[in-house]
C-alpha cells in the first residue's frame, strides 16, 4: 500500500474530475512546485494508484442509453468452470462491469446496450458460450448517481 499524504489526495482528487490538467495547473492547484508535483504523479502512477487516463463517454448520446444488471447463479463452482465463464464475459464489450459476488447471487455484469433487443443479442450469445443455472436481469429505469470519483477523505484525513 502507498503511503498518501495531502498533496497525493489533492492530485488525485483533481485528476478525477479533470485528467486534462498540465503539471503546472496541477501544481498551482496543490500548492507544490510543478517539478514536486509531475514527481509525485509519476510516483502515483508507478505504483498503480493512477491506473490509466480517460475520456468519459455520454452513453446515451451514443445510443447506448439502456443499462441493464444481470444477476447470475451458477451451479458450477470450479477454477475451470470460473477460468471459462470469465474469459467469455471479459469478451463481451457490452458487458462495462463484471463481478464475482457473494450471497445468493455469483456473479454481477453491468452491461450497456441501445434497447432491449441489442440486450437479448448479448443474452443469447452469453447462453450460446455458457452452461448457466439462472439468469436474472434487471432493467435501469433512471439513474440517479453514476460517478467514477473515489472518495478521498480517509487520505485528507490522516495528514
């Protein structure tokens, strides 16, 4: 684990809302100098914490706007059956999220689609490739919060 401090919570927190910013921008915004600031990013980096920068996408105006939750049971609990399943769903782009789960559901895909029918395409291609015991799918009506900000606080905090 790294060890933050204020200046690496107020360059992260920056960089999630606006990966575009300049070293010299980010290092006016943090108060350091813009040589201790592109360190400390490249530190980030390195160790893993900043993983990758992006554009993010309006789903909706690329027709993509139908958000689905599918909840799987599987009756098939082995490394190969796992190896397989994961394989096959990490192949699927529509598929944005995937999740081994605990409880009474295995696993949980988010996946992005422009309707219903597109859905039932990426449903039938699923248990084309797939032996599965029960799927359930769930159809987002509205969405109310969708971020990719992490909370920083704790980081804030202990400094």
């Amino acid at each position: 684990m790294v060890d933050f401090d204020q200046f690496d919570a107020r360059i992260l927190n920056r960089l999630q809302f606006n990966a575009t910013d300049t070293v010299a921008e980010l290092a006016n915004l943090t108060g350091l100098s813009s040589n201790a600031c592109w360190r400390r990013v490249k530190n980030l980096e390195a160790a893993g914490v900043i993983r990758q920068r992006v554009a993010l996408l309006d789903a909706a105006k690329l027709n993509l706007g139908t958000t689905v939750f599918v909840s799987i049971r599987t009756n098939q609990h082995n490394e190969v059956w796992l190896k397989s399943f994961s394989e096959t769903v990490i192949a699927i782009p529509e598929v944005v999220e995937f999740y081994r789960m605990s409880g009474k559901v295995d696993y949980l895909l988010k996946i992005v689609v422009s309707d219903i029918p597109h859905y039932d395409r990426v449903y039938r291609k699923l248990i084309r490739l797939m032996s599965l015991y029960d799927v359930n799918s769930n159809f987002a009506m509205e969405q109310l919060k969708c971020t990719t900000v992490l909370p920083l606080s704790q980081i804030e905090s202990r400094s």
